[in-house]
C-alpha cells in the first residue's frame, strides 16, 4: 500500500478503501448523507459502518425492512407506527402483520 492511501496525523491511522457502487446507489447514498445533516459522503460512510459493527444485532433483513418501511411512509403508502410497535416488531423478528 503506498503512502498516499494512508494517513497518519493525531489521531489513529487511517486507511482509504475504494468501493464500486451503481451510479443509482451513489445518488441515494448523497442523497443521505446531505439530509441526515452528515459534512461529506465520507463522513456517512464511517457512521454507518461503525453502526453496522458496532449494532450487529440489526441483521440485512431487519435493516431491509426498515428501508421498506421508510420508503412506503416518504411514498405516503403506509400509515405511522408507534415506537413502541417498532421495538416490539424488532424483538419478536415480524413486520407487524
């Protein structure tokens, strides 16, 4: 690895990785990143990936249902849950039906 993919300064060491995503993905991921209020894509990058590490509990299907629900509530074709019926939907592995 060349110097110019690491960086060193006060803190630990860093380490840049290149991905490759659909152009689609990329738009939403910016898409993100500016409306949760994150500095730079980068930024939301290692936020979600600390997330994902850290929270492993959370599994792909959990986290597919979540955006699921997401997209129907910002579509306007499902109707709010209570906190509390999210918690309860997480616990038990259903989608509230």
């Amino acid at each position: 690895m060349s110097d110019a993919e690491r960086s060193t300064g006060d803190g630990p060491e860093t380490v840049q990785v290149n991905l490759r995503l659909t152009q689609a993905f990329l738009d939403d991921i910016d898409t993100t990143w500016e409306e949760q209020g994150f500095n730079s894509r980068s930024e939301f990058l290692r936020y979600a990936a600390r997330d994902a590490v850290k929270h492993p509990e959370f599994s792909r299907e959990g986290w597919k249902q979540i955006a699921a629900s997401e997209h129907e509530l910002r579509t306007g074709d499902e109707e709010l849950v209570s906190r509390e019926d999210v918690l309860a939907m997480m616990d038990d592995g259903t989608d509230g039906e």
